[in-house]
C-alpha cells in the first residue's frame, strides 16, 4: 500500500467518525440550570444532585445552584446531556409533565425492581447513560 492511499483511507475514516459536538460554556451553564429545575422535580437531594452531577466539590455545588456558573468540566458537561436526554424521553412519552418526573423514582423492573433515580445514583457516568439508553429504546430512539 502506498503512503498516498494510506492517506485517502485516513481521511476517510475521520470523514465517516462520527463527530463529537463541542458544547460551549454557556450552552452548559444553560444545561446546568435546567438540570437544577429539573432536580427540584425530581425532588432530589442536594447530596443526590451532587452525585448526578459528578461529586463536584461543595462549594463548586453550591455555586452552581445559585446560578453562578463559571467552567463545567467535560464529565459534567456529558452528565447534563444525559440528564437532558432523560428528560426529553420522559416528555415525549408522558403528556402529563408530573407523570415523568414522578417515573423516576418509581421502581423499575428494567432496574432489578430499582428506580431509575437509584439507578443513576449508582454514580458512574455509565449509570446515567443506561438510563437514557432504556427511555431512547422504550420510544423507539430518535
């Protein structure tokens, strides 16, 4: 193979890789505040929330929930798509809004009979990831 055609091969793969869309600082601070709506019908904990969000420290926590929002890390950042995306699914297969919310701590045989909030308290980013998995195969994904 020649080193020309090794690099049409290349340039092919990064032509078919799908893309990682970069969220900007406001775009997550926009994600962060909705996540903070979106704890307060989920009735979660402060404690919870800072596992949902990835154990930032408290005084970050704390910052953020007064809506001072400076940097959001890359983790917490995929942790807020998800968290969108689970809200999202709860929205379109729910009408009524308080069906959703009040889904996410119901048990859940998907969850060994566990909540989804359980779940996802597990901690790991993974645990919010197979949440929003199971909502997305459950409405026939997007």
């Amino acid at each position: 193979m020649s080193k020309g055609s090794h690099m049409t091969e290349a340039t092919l793969a990064e032509r078919t890789r799908p893309q990682t869309v970069q969220v900007s600082q406001a775009e997550a601070a926009a994600m962060m505040r909705a996540a903070f709506n979106l704890f307060r019908h989920w009735k979660v904990t402060d404690s919870q929330a800072r596992v949902l969000l990835g154990q930032p420290s408290p005084s970050t926590f704390y910052r953020w929930k007064r809506g001072e929002i400076g940097a959001v890390p890359s983790d917490t950042v995929w942790r807020l798509g998800d968290l969108m995306g689970i809200h999202k699914a709860l929205r379109h297969m729910f009408t009524e809004p308080a069906r959703g919310y009040a889904w996410v701590a119901k048990p859940n045989a998907a969850f060994a009979g566990k909540s989804a909030l359980e779940r996802m308290l597990a901690g790991a980013p993974s645990d919010l990831t197979a949440v929003r998995d199971y909502l997305d195969a459950e409405r026939g994904g997007w």
